[in-house]
C-alpha cells in the first residue's frame, strides 16, 4: 500500500497535476468542441498516459531549477487561460501539447525533453486544426470532384463546378467542414498511434499513414456523395441525421474500421515476418 510518506514523492505529485490538467482540458473540450474533437482528445491523452506508463520505471525525475520554472509557468499559463474560457477556442487544442511540455520540464529537464517525443508528438497533432490545413491547401474541390464522379459512376446526371456538386434537383456547396481534413486528421492520428505502439518496419511506417489519408479522403467523399443525392432526392430530416446527427459519425466510424482492418490484416498478421522491427 501507498503510505502518507510516499505520496510526498515527486511521481505522485506529477500524476496528479497530469489527471488534474487532462480533467480540465477534457471538460472543457466537452462543453465547447465539436464532438469529433473532443473524442480524439480522449483517445490522444490516454495514447499518451499509456505510452508513459509503458516507460515509468526507466523515467529519470531529476529536473533542474530552470526546467522547473519554465515548467511551472506553462502549467499555470495553461490553467490561467482556461479559467478564462467560456467558449470554443483554438487555445483548447493547443493547451494538451503545452501541458505535456511543462509536465516534462517539470519530471526530467529539458535536457530530457526528447525522451518525450513520441507523447509530445500525439498531444502537439490535436493542435492542428482543419482551418489551418485549409488556410495552407484547400482540397474541397478534390472532394467535390470525387463526389461527383461517385455519384456519375452510379448511374446520376452530375455536374462539379468547383466547390459545387448539381444534381437536376438540387445542389450541395463543399465547404471548408466537408472538406475531409477532419476525417483526415483522425485516421492520421490512429494511424500514428498504431506505429508507436506495435513494432513496424520502415515500409510500414510510410504505409500505414498513406492508407489513413487515402481513407479518410475516400470515405468523406462518400459521404458528401450521399449528401447531394439527398438533397435532391430526399427530405430535409435524412439529410440532417446524416450531415449533422449520428449519421455522421457512422461514417467517422466506417474510416476507423477500414484503417482498422488494414492494420490487422497486412501487419499485425504479418508480424513473424517483421520481427526485428522497431516501434517509432
């Protein structure tokens, strides 16, 4: 058992300011985030927890005084900023990367930092965003072609105009939230934390996030796909429950299935014959 005494140790200490600033950060995500965000912040911060308790025994905690009060500071800017937040704010996902850095400076240094990598790494990608994907490279029109040629390969009249899908009937617009970046984004994430967590090889590791994109393009592409033909098609209550309610995260469901199946059947089956690699 865990006596008074050990509790004074600096582990326990840093646990507990770790699942202090995972409850806020989860909290708030849940009442201000889109829900898509808030369940691959759950899914990221207990891949990090995991990852950590993976190494705990071989974890240094020595940190030096400078580690320490830069630590210190960013715990309290991340803490100070969330009190202050009463709606959605970019700050949310930015604040789990900031966390994991202060809790690293805090148990070994930044001389050490880089022992961290691979935690810093999943907690720093629920810092980008679809807008700044979107600001660098807009791919609505990519997705708005597939759609249309979905929809053409299915026997429809269809036209794409740029951002624009037409239907005789009606017409859906592409915009920055259907572009596919979010789909994107969350198979891309999964498939990162497969690679940190089972040994792969070095064609692995180049395979299993190009699958991640392909996937999460093809089935947002699809989905935008039934999107149009709804809107021509169909009533006004189908197309919300499949843009907006649950429908919508039946497809998010789809991609993880399809990246899931992948990894089972052409590495985790595989694995005899990639033996002597390496996790990232």
């Amino acid at each position: 058992m865990t006596s008074i005494q050990d509790l004074k140790e600096p582990k326990y200490w840093l646990l507990g300011i770790a699942v202090g600033l995972m409850a806020v950060n989860l909290t708030l995500m849940w009442r201000h985030a889109p829900v898509d965000v808030v369940g691959t912040s759950l899914l990221f911060w207990g891949a990090a927890a995991f990852l950590v308790w993976e190494k705990h025994q071989d974890l240094n905690l020595e940190s030096d005084v400078i580690s320490s009060i830069l630590g210190t500071l960013l715990i309290g800017l991340v803490l100070l900023k969330s009190v202050n937040l009463g709606e959605y704010d970019l700050f949310l996902r930015i604040s789990p990367f900031l966390s994991g850095v202060g809790l690293a400076l805090l148990s070994s240094g930044w001389k050490r930092l880089a022992y961290y990598w691979q935690e810093l790494f999943i907690l720093g990608f629920i810092s980008i965003s679809t807008g700044l994907l979107l600001q660098i490279f807009d791919i609505s029109p990519f997705t708005a072609k597939f759609a249309a040629f979905v929809l053409w390969y299915m026997g429809f009249q269809v036209e794409q105009d740029g951002i624009y899908v037409n239907l005789p009937t009606g017409s859906i617009e592409v915009y920055s939230g259907c572009s596919g970046y979010s789909a994107i984004l969350q198979l891309l994430g999964l498939a990162f934390l497969f690679l940190f967590m089972f040994p792969t090889n070095w064609k692995q590791k180049i395979l299993v996030p190009i699958v991640a994109i392909v996937a999460g393009f093809a089935v947002n592409g699809v989905r935008v796909a039934l999107m149009a033909f709804l809107v021509a098609y169909s009533s006004k209550t189908a197309f919300e429950y499949w843009h907006y309610g649950d429908g919508s995260l039946i497809f998010s469901m789809i991609g993880v299935v399809i990246l899931g199946i992948f990894c089972w059947f052409f590495i985790l089956r595989n694995e005899p014959e990639s033996h002597n690699a390496d996790k990232c």
